[in-house]
C-alpha cells in the first residue's frame, strides 16, 4: 500500500489537500472517505489506509481549504466552526466532483466508486448519493440530515425519495443527537 498525504487538486474554488492511500496491485475500485467535523485526521488516515488494505484506491478530501485546511482536536469546537467558514453544500459537492475526476484519471468510474462518512461526513454521503450517481454510500450516524444541526447547513429530508446512489445510514438508538424518530422520517 502507498499513502501520499501531500497530494493536492483543484477543485472550482482553490487547491484541496487530498489524502490517498492506494492499494498493492491493479484497485478493485475506490472509496471517498469523507471526514468528520473535525477534519482529514489520524482516524480519517487510517480509514483511507483500511480501504486500501482491503483492495481500493482511497481518497480523503479536505474539505477546510477554504479555511486553510487541516483539522481540530475532538474537543476544540471554536477552530471547528472556524473551519466551516465558506463551507456550503455546493462547496462539498465541487470538493466531491474534484476527487470523483482523480479517480476517473486513475481509471475509476464513479459506478465502481464508493463514499463513507462519519458524523458531519455522513450526512456529505446522503448528499451526494442525493444529488450524484455512485456505486454505493454509506454513512455513519450523520447528524443534520432530517432537522439541520449545529452547522451551517439545511436539512436534507426531502431529497430523500429521489437517491441516485444507494445509500446504508447507521445510527445508534441510544444516540441523543439523532433520535430514533428522524432515522425513521429517513427509512419512510
């Protein structure tokens, strides 16, 4: 497996950092891994690394570029919002279409690619197997997709009936942020 944690593309609005970890041989496919609040950490490296492992060219956008990238500590929430200044929906899904055309360069076609997401980066792959035609996505107890959160961003409910890739939510039961009630707004 190859890491290569500098590499840099350009989206619409400014460079991105993208973290890439390949796998050993001809991938099998790739996977998006999209960050949590807090940014391309260690965590968000290593899933990078796991997918590779398992046979997959894998990619993790910074999606902070526009607020000088990198990431927070999982209890400093004042750089947290800092980092989402200039951040939209429209922003992700350039940052999204810049990593989806790296891919198609490497000779991966957005059927044979996947994202996953954690958190903040689960509701990304709700909206983006919204509004974008992949393989699959997964995302993990994303908050902010039925009720908008404590980010500037809408809820996303509505797009719900018209997914264009197939999506998997996991969520916690006994997760206060996410109540049972909106996971069942989603499966409805």
């Amino acid at each position: 497996m190859t890491t290569t944690p500098a590499h840099t593309i350009d989206p619409a609005d400014g460079p991105m950092r993208l973290y890439e970890a390949r796998p050993d041989g001809e991938p099998r496919g790739a996977v998006i891994v999209i960050m949590e609040a807090f940014g391309v950490n260690d965590h968000i490296e290593d899933v990078a690394r796991r997918a590779a492992g398992a046979g997959y060219l894998a990619v993790a956008p910074d999606l902070f570029h526009r607020a000088g990238g990198g990431s927070a500590a999982y209890d400093d929430f004042a750089t947290v919002m800092q980092k989402f200044a200039g951040l939209t929906d429209d922003g992700i899904l350039n940052d999204v279409d810049a990593a989806l055309a790296h891919l198609a360069a490497a000779g991966i076609s957005p059927s044979r690619t996947g994202i996953v997401g954690f958190c903040f980066g689960g509701r990304v792959t709700f909206l983006v197997s919204a509004r974008r035609a992949l393989g699959a996505g997964v995302g993990f107890y994303g908050g902010g997709i039925v009720n908008a959160g404590v980010l500037p961003f809408p809820a996303l409910v509505g797009e719900a009936g018209g997914l264009r890739t197939p999506w998997l939510g996991l969520f916690g039961d006994l997760d206060a942020m996410i109540p049972v009630d909106d996971v069942e707004r989603l499966r409805g």
